[in-house]
C-alpha cells in the first residue's frame, strides 16, 4: 500500500492568510487528489492533481482559492488562500494504487482559522 | 451521478460482538468501486476494505467483510468480534472504474459512529 505523509499535521492561522499543505507519496502516482472535510461532515473532493498538467477542480472550488502544484510524480502542495474561519477543515491528500484499485489517504491537515 | 446513503448515524455493539453498518449506493456506471474507511478522533482516514463491482466474492479483510449484493446496490461492512479500539467515525465510499476523468474521485456517505462499550 502507498504510504502518505502530510505537513503540517495541524495549523491555526489568522484570517486573511495563506497556508500551503504538503504531501508527500513513497511511489510515483499519476494522480493525486485532494479532499477538504469540513466540521461534521464527509470529505468532499477539491481537485485532481496530474504531474505536468494544470489541476482539475471541482464545482465550487477555484484555483485562486486553492491553487496545487504538482512538480513531480511523488509530490503535491494544496494552498489555502486568504482565509476565512469557513475554511477551517482537516484537508487530506489521496492516491490510487493503479494495480489494486485502492485508494489511500494521508493522515490529514487539521486547519483552524482564527 | 453517484449517491451514497449510510442511514445510520450511530450504532452501539458490545465488545466481542458483531456489528453491520450498512451502506446502500447509486450508480450508472457499470464497472466502480466500493470502499469503507475508518476515521478516528485523530482524522486520518484508515482504508479497510475495497470490493470491486465485478468481484464475484465478498471481500475480506482480517475482521472486516464486506456483504456486497450487486442488484440490491447494498455493500454493508461486518466487524466481527469488535474492540473497543473500533469506536469510530466509518464511511463508505465509491469510486468508477470506468477511466477518464472519474477514475479515483470517491462519492462518501455521511459515514456512521460506531461506539463498542465494554
């Protein structure tokens, strides 16, 4: 199984500013996800990062608001831009293993906005 | 579209029994895949068991199982002899296999709180 690792695993930001999430795979991936579960919900999908290709995003989310990078097959970053405290999440990064169809996740981002 | 309903918001089971959560699903697709996973307290998200729609067999997983009946797009997950270190928050997922654009983008149900009492 892929093993994930994200930074940070938790952050508590002021209003207005900007926190960039890592995620880090041990194999290469073609694609990454990225999932945003807000206070008490489920974990809703914010955009598919390919290597090498702009992100592909949801309806209801921008790239302004949460621009990704993808510089490599085993590497992603998520921003969260001018925040808000509606953007306090656990934001989580997610790949598929090609040959058994399972999909992992990290261990999460738990992100409060003061 | 896909749709995943879990109708349980919570379920209690004493320790050392077995306990269904219950997941039913919609779908077009023909060729998707089921997931559940376990979250914690701490939020990550523990993957437990896959059963792929054309898989004949129920797929197991040590304690875990999954009762996949296809025409009754039903996937409940069994946990048998429960611990308490199985309180938790439980989703189930799906996902089509089907290629392009979908391939890996997971639908989840509002998941169920399982609570094993001593």
């Amino acid at each position: 199984s892929a093993v994930i690792s994200q930074k940070p695993s938790r952050d508590i930001c002021q209003r207005g500013t900007s926190l960039t999430i890592q995620c880090q795979v041990d194999s290469q991936v073609t694609m990454m996800f990225w999932y945003r579960q807000q206070p008490g919900q489920s974990l809703t999908l914010i955009a598919t990062a390919n290597q090498g290709s702009e992100a592909t995003y949801e309806s209801g989310f921008v790239i302004d608001k949460f621009p990704i990078s993808r510089p490599n097959l085993t590497f992603s970053t998520l921003t969260v831009s001018n925040m808000s405290p509606e953007d306090s999440s656990i934001y989580l990064c997610s790949v598929v293993d090609a040959v058994t169809d399972t999909q992992y996740f990290g261990p999460g981002t738990r992100l409060t906005v003061l | 579209a896909q749709k995943i309903t879990q109708t349980q918001p919570g379920m209690f089971v004493q320790e050392k029994e077995a306990v269904t959560l219950d997941c039913t699903y919609d779908t077009s697709d023909q060729s998707y895949g089921l997931f559940w996973y376990k979250q914690p307290s701490s939020g990550e998200m523990i993957f437990l068991i896959y059963q792929g729609s054309y898989d004949e067999q129920n797929a197991t997983e040590g304690r875990y199982s999954l009762n996949f009946q296809k025409a009754r797009k039903s996937a409940n997950l069994v946990i048998s002899a429960s611990q308490l270190g199985d309180s938790a928050m439980y989703f189930c997922a799906m996902n089509s296999n089907a290629g392009g654009t979908s391939y890996g983008k997971l639908t989840f149900g509002q998941g169920t709180i399982l609570t094993v009492h001593p």
